[in-house]
C-alpha cells in the first residue's frame, strides 16, 4: 500500500479512529508517505504485521487497553523528519495516552529515529520480548509517563540509548539484554524544569533495574565506558546536575568491559567507579562485574540481520558466558581498567 498523508494532519496510510474492539492482522504496510498505521481507540489488537520504509513512523498508537504483537517495524522515517520530534518505529504521543497495553514478541530496526517511543502521560505499560536493534535515536525512550515494565528484552546497536527514561516514573527494566549503544546502556535523567508542564508529578522515579545484562555501551569516549546514568536538571539551571535518584532500585545485574577500560556509572553530580557507586548509592551490591574481550562471534551475532526469527534465535548471552566462564568476577577500582 502506498499513500500520500503527511498533508492531512500527518495521519497514516491505514486510519482506525476512534474505533474499539478492532483486530489488524497480518497487513503490510510500507513505502508510504508518513505514517504506515495510525490507531486512536482502545482494545484494539494489531497482530503479525510489518510496518515499513514509511516517510515518518511505522506506527502510532493512542488509547487504552491497546496491544502490540508480533509486528515488525523497520527501515522508517524515510523522508527525514526530525528524529527528536516525531520519527521512527512507533511513537504513543500522549493527547490520548497509551494505558493498560502492550507491546510484546516484536522487533523494530533500522528505523531514522528511536525504535520505540512513549511520549506524555502513558502509564501502565508492557514490554515483552522485544528487540530493538541498529535504530538512528534510541532503542527504548519512554518520556514523560508512568509504570513501564520492561522485560526480556534486547537493545544493541543504537546511535543513541539503549533504554532511555525521561522525567518518567515506577519504572521495571528487568532481565534485558543491552550492548553496544552508542550511548549509556540505560539512562534515567529527570528534567525538573518540565515538571510544571505536566498533569502527574514525575519528581519521584521509583525506578528498578534488575537482573539484566549490560555491556560495552557508550564506547565512542574512548577507553571509558558508562553504563548507567541517573541524572536530573535542576529547575532554572542550563546543565544537566548528575545526582543518584535515591528512590530507585539497581541489583543483581551483570556488567561487561573490555580489558583496560573504565567502567563509569553517574551518581550526585560524579561520574564515579563501581566500588564508589555502591558506597554511595547503596545500589548494585550484589551485581557482578567482567572484563571480557569482544569477540568476532559476538560482533557478528549482533551484526545479524534482524527479523521476528531473532526474537527465538538470538545467541549473544550464551556468547558471552562461554567468554567468561573462566573469569572470576571482578570490581574495578577506581586505577584499574
């Protein structure tokens, strides 16, 4: 299908609106002007389908008790639209939130843009099984909202993040796989001057990052990696103040670098060493740390071309424990590599 829609409110090639109770299954929807889909009603089910080379977004979704599953959306923002605006795999933007849905068994790659976004007062949100994977902007960004669980998931390869919570709250990022972004692993960073320009307070996360696996992110500062990062700005100030969201929670995770490379993680206002980290956070006193080279056999599996098939076949973990199953595992002190 193809049409041409950015001239009419930027809607998309294949309309649901305010429509309930609708299954979309197995469509294919590609090389459209601006949006593949646009859907703005609730318990509505998009099921087995794939979503592009469209001009702006694969997807938007906007409504209550929505659910994604099964969909590949790749290859979009053709046209070039600004990546920090509205551009990429799926953005839920929201004038009528996303709430009580999910996202589950999907992937979203190589789109001009994040891979997923979430954007203003969308709450209770699943994540399952999902791969977000080689996107332009981040592979997970989730703005502005609430109660994100994120689980079993992979992000690697993206030109920004890998997960990315912004001025958002009560968030779950559990059992995930997350490499090679270009940026921080994960970032939490909560800008205090938007406060006031919401409807819910977003001052307290309560975030969790548990049991998850994160390594070699943030790579392009050289011979330092960070793999954390939860900062916030302060309201009237112009720069970011780095300082440790007391309410949230980081255990049980495993890190991975590369031999004679920092391991960084921001905490207060310090981008600081892991044995720093826990001394002053009280956080991730039970996670464990590698120094483990990047193998070819690695590059090549996250190099893999990425369909639905990835979701079952993906190696990396095993990958990785098979390089580090000799190693002891390791605190980095703030001298050492």
């Amino acid at each position: 299908m193809h049409a041409n829609t950015s001239g009419y409110n930027r809607h998309g090639a294949v309309n649901i609106l305010n429509a309930g109770d609708c299954l979309l299954e197995n469509l294919t929807v590609a090389d459209n002007d601006s949006i593949g889909l646009h859907v703005n009603g609730n318990n509505n089910r998009i099921e087995d389908c794939e979503f592009g080379y469209n001009g702006q977004l694969g997807l938007a979704v906007k409504g209550d008790g929505n659910h994604i599953k099964r969909i590949s959306s790749h290859h979009n923002n053709t046209r070039n639209f600004g990546m920090d605006w509205e551009a990429g795999g799926v953005k839920c933007m929201g004038t009528v939130p996303f709430t009580n849905g999910s996202i589950e068994d999907s992937v979203f790659f190589n789109n001009m843009g994040d891979g997923i976004w979430f954007d203003t007062y969308n709450d209770n949100v699943t994540i399952t099984n999902v791969v977000c994977a080689h996107n332009e902007g981040h592979g997970l960004h989730y703005e502005l909202s609430y109660r994100a669980a994120i689980r079993d998931s992979k992000f690697f390869k993206n030109k920004k993040r890998g997960i990315y919570l912004s001025s958002s709250a009560e968030c779950t990022v559990e059992n995930n796989e997350i490499y090679f972004n270009d940026y921080e692993g994960l970032a939490v960073i909560n800008d205090l001057n938007r406060k006031e320009n919401v409807k819910i307070p977003f001052g307290e996360s309560h975030h969790k990052f548990i049991d998850n696996l994160c390594g070699w992110n943030c790579r392009s500062y050289g011979n330092i990696i960070r793999e954390i990062a939860f900062t916030s700005k302060k309201p009237d100030a112009s720069g970011i103040i780095e300082a440790y969201d007391e309410l949230s929670e980081s255990d049980g995770n495993i890190y991975f670098k590369e031999s004679g490379v920092r391991l960084q993680l921001t905490a207060r206002k310090k981008t600081v060493n892991h044995d720093k980290w826990t001394e002053m956070t009280n956080q991730d006193a039970h996670s464990l740390y590698f120094s483990a080279p990047v193998t070819e056999e690695l590059e090549k599996e996250c190099n893999r071309e990425v369909s639905l098939d990835l979701l079952d076949s993906f190696n990396a973990r095993s990958i990785i424990a098979e390089t580090v199953r000799h190693n002891e595992p390791e605190k980095f002190s703030a001298d050492s590599g």
